[in-house]
C-alpha cells in the first residue's frame, strides 16, 4: 500500500476523512438483519409533518376558465327586467294607495246604505268617479259605477211602481249615464213616458205652453221649454209640441242676438247656452256661437285691460279716492264688465288688504276716526275679510275709554291716585274683564277651533268659526288667542279645500274656495287654487261625456266657466258636449 492511499501519517496514526461527499444525500442501507431466533416486530414509521398549504407549491394543473358565467348574468338580468316590465300593472298593485283605497272604501259604504247620487262628494256615485279619477283604468271603480247604475235602475222601477214618477226618471236618467243605456233602461223609459201620458192631458200641457211662450216666460218649470220639452217626453211624435219647442228656440236665439249687438257677452253666452241645450241642431247655433266668439274676445280685452291698469294703480300708491284712475275705480269697472272675474276680485282684495293696513297704522298713532273711515270702505268691498275683522275688534278695543277701578279695587281701597290721562294709549293697560268674561272668551275661541275643524267656517251663522272667534274679539278686542284664530282661518281654509279635492269632493272644494275669498280676497293662491279645481271639473266632464252623461258634462263645464273661463281645455269639451247627440 503507497503512502498515498494509507489514512496513517508518517508516525503510524490514523487521520480522520470525510470519506466520498457524492453520496451524502443518499439514504443509507439498511443492514440485514442478525438472524437471533427471536420473533421479527415491524415498527410503523413516525408520521411526516404536512408542510402548512401556504408553503405548498402551486398545482402545476391550470386554473379552469370561467368565461360563460358573465353572458349566463347578463342573460337572467335582462330576462328578469322582462319579466317586470310586462307585469308591471300587477307589481303595482302590490304597493299601497292608502288615498285610493281610502275612495274605494268609502265608496262601498255609501252603495251598501244606498246613497247612490249626490252633490256634495259623500255619494256612491261621486266616490267612485273620484276614485276613477286617481286610476281611470281600475276594474274595481269602474265595477262600482256598473254596480250603482244598477242601483239606479232597480230604485227607479220600484219608484215607478210607487208612482213617483218624477223620482222615477231621476234614477233612470242616472242609470242611462252610468249604464251607457241598454234595453232595460229603454223600456224602463217607455213605461215611465207611458205613466206620464196616462196621468196628463197633453192639450192641457199645449194650452199652458203656449201660454207662457205668449207671456214670454221661457225658462222655469213653468216657463214654455219645460212645458213643451214635458209633452214631447210623453208623446214624442206630437207635431205642435215640437213647433211649439222650435218657437222656444227661436225666441231664444232672439234674445242671444240682442245681447251681441249690445256687446253683453256675460248675457249672450247664458242665453245660447240655453238654447244649445234645449235644441243642439237649432241651425242657427253655429253663427251665433262665431258672434259671440268676436263679442267675447272684446269683452275680454276690456276687462283684462282695466285689471292691468287697476295693478298699475295699486303699485303707484293710488287706492282709492276721487276720479277713475284710482286702483278701486278700475278694479270695479272690470267688474261690471264681468261680475265673476277672478283677477278683478283678487285685484279688489288687494284693495282691501291696502285699506286694512293704512287702518292698523293710523290706530297705532291713535287717529281713531281716520281709521274708522278706512275700514268702512274696506268693509263695503268685503265684509267678511278676517283681517279687516281682527282690525276692527283692535279699534273698539283702542277707542275705550279706561275704565274706572272698582269700589273693592286695591287701588280704590288705597286711595291710590288714577295716574292714567285721558290721551293715554290704552293699549299700554290690559283689558279689565271679570272671571264670567274671560271664561266666555276662553269658550268661544275652544268652539271656534273646533268648528274650523269641522269645515264650518263661514255657517252656520252664530255656530261658524268666523262668527265664533267675532263674538271673542267682541268681548276682549285684544284677545291673542282669538286673533290669531281669525287671522289664520285662511290657512285652514286651503288645508280643508286640498282635502276635499283630493277626496274628489269638488262641491266642498269649491265652497272653501269662495270662503278664501271672503276672508282674504286679495290673497294670491287663489288663481292656483281657482284652477287646480278647474281642471278637476273638466276632468270630470270628461269622464260624465264618456259614459253618456250629458246633463252632468253640463253642469260641470259651467262650473268651469264661473272658475276658469280661459281655460284651455274648455272649449274643446264644450264643442264635444254640442256635437255629441
């Protein structure tokens, strides 16, 4: 062996080596086993620790691809937005109309109890019309009209039964409009014109006509259209009674040309209104309704012309006074054109409220009897203003003389010297009233809020809360309490009239309208008030032309005229009224 390979050094010792470094990593051979005779035993391996899956590597398997899912969401999107669109009127449905049900219920009440037709908005009738107006496609509203139309009809047969023939043909007038007629209402009506022609003698009804037409009493239910328009109800192939009418018409359209040729067009449009409705195929209708366009188109400029020039007036400081330049004397004479002119009446409230105010101020530096002057010609415009009220109760009030302290006073008892002056304000001491009159006072503002709440605002007399807050200020003309209640009746007047619109009671919105009016003429919400009710009416006329019932079209359109007479709406469903048979 060479000293090379020999692990000894030269001094015979072994030298330590690392031996081959290549199979370092290798595990090591397991040696067999000695061959002892004993029995073998297998030992399980110690479990290997998982590495934490942060320390795992990544698959080497590549993600999957999840393209379609985007395409499949936008497809459910669209198919669900589909879905809602074409059920829309059934998802709508589900959410809560808390005012249309409200209608609907009350709606209900009123046909179950037989209250079918009305004028004040509580009726079968007019709720459900209000409650067509908040959805006129609703199958439930137009269900109630079908369901008191045949109401109508049923009351009328057993009113015809009893003989109250006049009661009779009320309410089948009424089941025709709501019904749209049908067989019948057609026989109902031949029984009805039957009955009459066995209770009157025509002659006598002819004999009477001609009569009146010769006395030249044309309207009334006396009057020769209502007697002629009877016998031909009876018998309508009666040839004099339908001359007699076409002699009516004649006399009417008479009196319609007078009117234009005079320039009257208040007259002229009342006059051909009537004949319209009498006979809506008089031939000479269509000429005088273009008359009386240019008459009214006249009329019109006049009076808009003395509003302008009357607020002119106002701005300049001119209220009254002597001559015709003065806001008060242009506000009346657009009035005497057109009585029912709302611009000119909220024009003459201004004037008022300018009157009132001069009044408060000249009580203020104690000219008394100025005041009173002032306020004596506001209260010839309108006396019912509640400002004009509350002032005069403050100038009673102010123009007292002090009253004298009591004999058991503390001050009578004292001796105490009376230091008031007889120029003192007495506003500066405060009312003297005995406990009988505070109590009263207290008792008459409690019944005047309470009335107010009510809607009993201008009436009953005596009970309303106009007269109620008076009769307080009457007693204790300082009274805050019963001032401010008076003061503030015009705000309580327009949350009853928004309430009663929105019930579909257009009778009650019109009333609390014409009691703004009076208590605060000049005030300026009343034109969006004057034609929010408006277009409710012609909404109204609309639906009464849809379902045949002319009368009622009628009477509604004139109700816009006395409201809003430039209406834009209004002539086209007045022409449909006309053209329609």
């Amino acid at each position: 062996m060479s000293g090379r390979n020999d692990p000894r050094g030269p001094q015979g010792r072994t030298e330590p080596t690392l031996g081959n470094l290549d199979d370092l990593d290798r595990p090591a051979a397991r040696a067999p086993a000695a061959a002892d005779d004993l029995p073998r035993v297998t030992l399980d391996p110690p479990p290997r620790r998982v590495a934490p899956p942060a320390s795992r590597s990544p698959s080497p398997e590549p993600p999957r691809r999840r393209g379609w899912l985007v395409p499949l969401a936008l497809l459910l999107l669209v198919g669900a937005i589909t879905v809602l669109w074409l059920n829309q009127d059934s998802l709508r449905g589900l959410v809560p109309r808390t005012s249309f049900n409200d209608v609907l219920s009350r709606a209900t009440a009123a046909l179950d109890a037989g209250h079918l037709d009305g004028t004040d908005g509580t009726s079968a009738r007019e709720l459900f019309q209000a409650a067509r107006a908040l959805e006129p496609d609703n199958d439930r509203a137009l269900a109630g009209l079908r369901s008191v139309g045949q109401a109508e009809l049923a009351q009328a047969q057993k009113q015809l039964a009893a003989g109250q023939l006049d009661e009779a043909t009320r309410s089948a007038a009424a089941a025709r409009e709501l019904l749209g007629g049908g067989d019948e209402v057609d026989q109902l009506d031949r029984r009805i014109a039957q009955a009459r022609a066995n209770g009157v003698h025509a002659d006598d009804l002819v004999d009477r006509a001609r009569q009146a037409f010769a006395a030249g009493k044309l309207d009334g239910d006396d009057g020769a259209a209502a007697l002629f328009a009877k016998v031909l109800a009876a018998d309508p192939g009666n040839a004099v009674a339908a001359h007699g009418l076409d002699q009516v018409g004649g006399a009417y359209a008479d009196q319609a040309r007078k009117a234009l040729d005079a320039g009257d067009a208040v007259t002229a449009s009342s006059t051909i209104d009537k004949l319209a409705s009498l006979l809506p195929r008089y031939g000479d209708l269509p000429s005088l309704r273009a008359q009386q366009a240019q008459v009214q188109r006249a009329h019109d400029d006049a009076v808009n012309q003395a509003v302008s020039q009357g607020m002119d007036a106002l701005r300049a400081g001119r209220i009254n006074g002597s001559g015709d330049d003065t806001a008060l004397a242009l506000f009346q004479k657009a009035l005497a054109l057109d009585p029912q002119n709302p611009d000119a009446r909220a024009g003459l409230g201004k004037v008022v409220q300018a009157l009132t105010v001069q009044a408060n101020a000249l009580i203020d530096s104690g000219d008394m009897d100025q005041a009173r002057s002032l306020l004596d010609q506001a209260d010839a415009l309108a006396p019912k203003s509640a400002d004009l009220a509350a002032a005069r109760a403050r100038l009673r009030q102010e123009g007292k003389p002090l009253a004298a302290p009591s004999a058991g006073s503390a001050d009578a008892v004292s001796g105490a010297p009376d230091t008031a002056t007889p120029n003192q304000d007495a506003s500066l001491l405060p009312a003297m009233l005995s406990p009988e009159q505070q109590a009263k006072v207290a008792d008459l503002v409690s019944q005047a809020k309470a009335a107010a709440q009510r809607g009993d605002i201008m009436l009953p007399p005596g009970a309303s809360a106009y007269d109620l807050y008076r009769g307080a200020l009457a007693i204790d003309g300082n009274n805050t309490a019963a001032r401010d209640g008076l003061q503030n009746l015009p705000a309580v007047v327009v949350q009853l009239f928004n309430r009663a619109l929105e019930d579909g009671r257009l009778a009650t919105a019109g009333d609390m309208l014409g009691n703004l009016g009076d208590l605060a003429p000049g005030d300026p919400s009343q034109d969006q008030l004057r034609n929010r009710l408006a277009t409710a009416w012609l909404d109204r006329a609309e639906q009464q032309l849809d379902t045949g019932d002319r009368q009622g079209a009628a009477q509604s359109l004139e109700r816009v005229r006395k409201l809003a007479p430039q209406h834009p709406r209004l002539p086209e469903l007045t022409a449909r009224l006309n053209s329609e048979p």
